[in-house]
C-alpha cells in the first residue's frame, strides 16, 4: 500500500509541475522562470522537480510532450469532417500550421522547445505524428491518390514541412500575413504527391 502511495503522490506532483510549467512558461518564457519559484507555486521543493524530471530541460521536455501531443489530437480532430482521405491529411497539416499563432504553441513549442530542447524532429512526439502520418500515406498509395512514391520519404516530407512552416510562423513578424502564403504553399507541395490520374478518392 505504501508503494503505491508513493506512485500516487509522484504522479500528483508531476502533474503539479507540468501544469505550473505550462502556464509559467508559456507566459513569461522557459528562461525567466526559476525552479525555486516554479516549485513553490505547487507547495513542493526543487528536488521534487529534479526527481521527476533530472532538471528543469527535463520539465521542458515533458511539457513540449504534452503540448506537441495535444496540437496532433487536434489536428486530427479538425480534419476529421473533411471529405475523404487526402483532403483529411491536408487538413491535418493546416490545422497544425494555424496552431502557429496561439501564445502557448508558439512559446513553448516553437520557440523554446527548439531553442533549448533541440531538433523537434527529434522529439518522441513528432515521431508519433510521423508513423500516424506515415500509416495514412500508405493506405493512400495502395487506393492509387498518392503516387507510387516512398511512404517514410513522404511521410517525412509531409510532417516536416507542416512542422517548419509553423516554426516560420511563429518566428515571423506579421504571422497573421504570414499564414495564408505558407499554407498555400504546404499545399502546393504536398499536392505534388498526388496522383493526377486519380479522381474518386
């Protein structure tokens, strides 16, 4: 019983510090925020946070993880009314891209995961996207709407221009303007792998 206690309160507490980090960071930035500060808004100490995370990064990390998790979920969610299967996965790829221009996306996603975390391609997260991605692009080949191209290529392709026009977005001066010129573009593209023979999907 006390052990599973003990797993009780470590998953309280770390759902604490995520939830504090989330806010914190998507307010103020990852570096304004202090550990000691962070862990006193949730009535615990800094070893609670190096305990469940190895360090602050490691808080970060866990926080992209959720964020990053949560904008595929909707994107799926808001390409879920789209016609059939391509229109549904270049819908996914636009709903991710307009996520750009929401405060906490772009703070703690696009700025300061990449600027402290590293490539996001890199990232547990990104690497489900890309096998969902990947999925959808094979079944989309064997239909005959993609052409007969490499699924992992184009799967990458797809997720990695989707990700890098957000991060242009969220980098950029004037994302509002921004927005539709990149997403006429990542449709572009992307159409590129369609098959032109193809008419009922």
């Amino acid at each position: 019983m006390a052990a599973k206690r003990r797993a009780e309160t470590m998953e309280e507490n770390r759902a604490k510090l995520i939830i504090a980090a989330r806010k914190s960071f998507a307010e103020r930035g990852f570096a304004a925020v202090s550990m000691d500060e962070l862990t006193a808004s949730v009535g615990l100490t800094r070893g609670a946070l190096y305990h469940n995370f190895g360090d602050k990064k490691g808080l970060l990390a866990a926080v992209v993880a959720q964020v990053d998790g949560e904008m595929a979920q909707r994107a799926k969610a808001a390409a879920a009314t789209a016609g059939d299967d391509w229109e549904r996965l270049l819908a996914e790829g636009i709903a991710y891209i307009k996520m750009a221009l929401e405060t906490e996306v772009k703070r703690i996603v696009l700025l300061d995961g990449p600027a402290f975390l590293g490539d996001p391609a890199q990232w547990p997260s990104q690497n489900s996207c890309l096998e969902s991605t990947r999925q959808t692009v094979i079944k989309l080949i064997e239909r005959g709407v993609l052409k007969s191209v490499d699924a992992d290529a184009a799967a990458h392709l797809l997720n990695s221009t989707a990700l890098n026009s957000a991060l242009w977005i969220a980098a950029s001066d004037d994302p509002l303007r921004a927005l539709p010129k990149i997403i006429e573009v990542f449709t572009q593209l992307a159409s590129g792998l369609r098959n032109s023979s193809c008419t009922v999907n």
